[in-house]
C-alpha cells in the first residue's frame, strides 16, 4: 500500500514532492500577510464548516473526474493489485493533494482573518475529511445519482442544524467512517473512467467545424456544463443582491462577475493535443481563434442576458446602456481569455482541478472588474471603451493584432 500510494502521491506533488513544499510555503506567506494587518471578519461556524467541507468536496469530484488523471492509471491497472489497498491508496493521494495544496489555502484566509475556538478547529478538520471520504464514496456510486442527492441533503441539513452543537463532530466522524467502509469494497475499476475517450457511435463529418469540436467537449465534459448552469444560476440570483446600491455602478460589476467561467476559458490549456495541433497546422490562429472567441462571447451573453431579464423582474426596466454594457463586457472577456490561451497557456499541471484553480483564472475577471469601476465612476468613458473594443475586433480580424500565434515551448 504504501508502494502504491507513493506513485499517485509523486505523480501529483513531483518527484521530490516540490510541489508541496512551493504551496505550503506560499500559504504561509498569505496567512501571515493577512495576520498581521489584525483584519477581522465575523463568519459563523457553520459557515465555515461549509466552506471547507463543501469546497474540498467540490475539489476532490474534480480530481476524481480528471480525464488526465484517469488515463495515467492504465498503467497501474497493468500491474497485479490488492483492490483494497489499491482504492485506500489513491483516495489517500487523491485527498491528500485536495487537502494539502487546495483546501489549506482557504484555511489559511480563515484562520487570518477570523477567531477560531479549539472546538471549531477540530469541527471545520472532520468537515475537510469528512468532504474527501463522501466525495469520493458518492463518485462511487455515481449510477445512484438519487441516493447521493439524499445523501449529500442529509449532511447540509445536519450541519445547518447543529453546527454550534457539541455533537456535530460525531455525526460527521460517523458518516466519515460509513464513506470508508463504502470505499473498502469499491471496486478499484470505478475510478477509472473512459466517458468522453470512445469514438464509435460519433457521426464523422466531411467538413471541419470548431463549432462542432467545442459543442462536442462540452457534451463530454458534463462537469463543464455544471459550471455553465451555475453561473446562469448566479446571474439569476445576482441582481436580488445587488439591487440596493446603485444601479448605474452595479449592473458592469454584474457583468464583471459573471466573466468567471472557467472551464469554456481553458479548452486549450486542458486538451495539449490540440494547441499542439494548433500551433502547427497553418493559419490556425485564425480559424480557431476567432469561432472560439465567438463561443466565449456566446456563453457571456447568455448569462448576461439573464441577468439582465432578472433585473428587468426586480427594477422595471432595462436601458440601451445596459445592453451595450453587456455586450463591451461579453466580448472584451472573450478577446482577452482567448488571447490569454493563445499566449500564455497553462501547462505542468496534473489534473484538471490545478486548471480550474490556477490563479490566472482570475486575471480577466480582475481586468473587467477594473473596467466596471471605471464606467461605474465615470460613465463617460462608455463610448471610447466602446471603440477600443472595436479596434481590437477589426485588428483581429485582419490580423494585424498580437493575435499572431507564438511558437509551441
């Protein structure tokens, strides 16, 4: 076992688990940062207990369904193997990488910036344990998607109800150890999945279609339509929060907002094959480029314009303005997130959870927050960054911009 669990565990942290080290030292150096500005913020236990279960939960699903990851275990399948040891081995890994390079990063802001009691401590750890043990035992049985909705009910409803309960660590230690035992007689072929790797059934086509390409990744990546159906859920929603301040500030950081969809954000960075097949075919810049600009600018708008529908519920009305707003927003994130995969893909990650947590997920967020600021403040701006946008469209489209492909490292 511990053979086995020192492969998964290289794999995922490098070979001299530098990895590891890199991360802890950074999340000290944030902890500490934030310590000392003595800034505080009241926050509930349970709160936090549902932060750290829910978002390493969240993460190790991710792990779970990495394709990457998945593929890599061929090799170990090729072996003769305890099934036991094998499964507690790369849940171990698995949960080990969760916690230790994701989770302890949101621990870190915690621990900074709001007060801890012992009690709370040793909750918010079997929260984090608990959160790996049931992600992994619900993935397990994936086929029973209604028992693991009640299932998953169940531990939200018990810790919304007795977080500031004693007996809360019980009951979470005993639904972690009911996940163990699921685990020990899992079959170790379970967590080798080949959805989205069969190509009979697809109907081939005589024409390309990037189009076609990305519809069809998506279709194969249920886990990326999620996100999609969650930031139209947050567009929704966000409008009934934001509604108080006022509108002619709120409505761009709206939109800024709703720029965070990662996964449609990084389809080259998670598929090397295809940029390499990109960067080597000729004026493929160009013919993926611009349909993949295009996709981004179609998902943006989609959750703009229900935005919008919602704040025409809760406000009565919708101006031009707010139109345009959401088109500038729509189509200059889409500009920039492609011109981002273009130039500076992201590569050395291990599973695909590293992409959807890579911190440069947040630069053109950061960027169109900037820009609602700056249109909240001074409206006037509007119309010049109206046709800055313009410009870069044309310069694109004629190929005169830095949209000019780089060579392949």
């Amino acid at each position: 076992m511990k053979m086995t669990f020192k492969a998964f565990a290289k794999n995922l942290f490098g070979a001299k688990y530098e990895r590891l080290q890199r991360n802890i030292f950074i999340y000290l150096i944030v902890f500490w940062g934030l310590y000392i500005t003595d800034w505080k913020v009241q926050i509930a236990p349970f709160i936090r207990y549902l932060m750290s279960g829910t978002f390493t939960a969240g993460v190790m699903w991710q792990a779970l369904c990495s394709e990457d990851h998945a593929s890599k275990m061929q090799n170990m399948f090729m072996l003769p193997f305890d099934n036991r040891k094998f499964v507690l081995s790369y849940i171990a890994a698995l949960g080990s990488y969760t916690i230790l390079t994701k989770t302890a990063a949101l621990i870190a802001v915690l621990l900074a910036v709001s007060k801890w009691k012992p009690m709370e401590l040793l909750g918010c750890a079997v929260c984090v344990v608990n959160g790996v043990l049931m992600a992994a035992a619900v993935y397990s049985l994936k086929k029973y998607w209604y028992a693991n909705i009640l299932w998953a009910g169940a531990i939200v409803a018990g810790v919304l109800l007795f977080a500031n309960e004693v007996w809360l660590t019980p009951l979470l230690t005993v639904n972690s150890i009911f996940a163990a035992i699921r685990l020990l007689t899992t079959d170790g072929y379970i967590f080798y999945s080949l959805e989205g790797r069969k190509s009979h059934g697809v109907k081939q086509h005589r024409h390309f279609s990037v189009w076609r390409y990305l519809f069809r990744y998506l279709g194969s990546h249920k886990n990326y339509l999620v996100n999609t159906a969650v930031m139209w859920c947050v567009a929704l929603v966000l409008p009934y929060f934001l509604g108080q301040m006022d509108g002619l500030f709120v409505v761009p950081i709206g939109f800024a907002i709703l720029t965070l969809n990662t996964p449609i954000c990084i389809l080259l960075s998670c598929d090397p094959d295809l940029e390499q097949a990109i960067r080597f075919l000729p004026d493929q810049k160009k013919a993926f480029g611009i349909p993949y600009c295009l996709f981004i600018f179609s998902c943006n708008m989609a959750a703009d314009t229900i935005f919008l529908c919602s704040w025409l519920m809760k406000n009565g009305s919708v101006t031009v303005w707010m139109i345009l707003t959401a088109v500038f927003f729509a189509l200059q994130s889409a500009i920039l997130s492609v011109l981002l995969e273009w130039f500076y893909p992201v590569r050395g990650w291990k599973i695909e959870s590293d992409l959807w947590h890579h911190p440069r997920k947040y630069a053109v967020p950061a960027i169109m927050l900037l820009a609602a600021g700056m249109i909240g403040t001074f409206p006037v701006l509007m119309p010049g960054l109206m046709l800055l946008l313009a410009v870069e469209v044309v310069l694109c489209l004629l190929n005169l911009s830095p949209c000019r492909g780089t060579k392949s490292d």
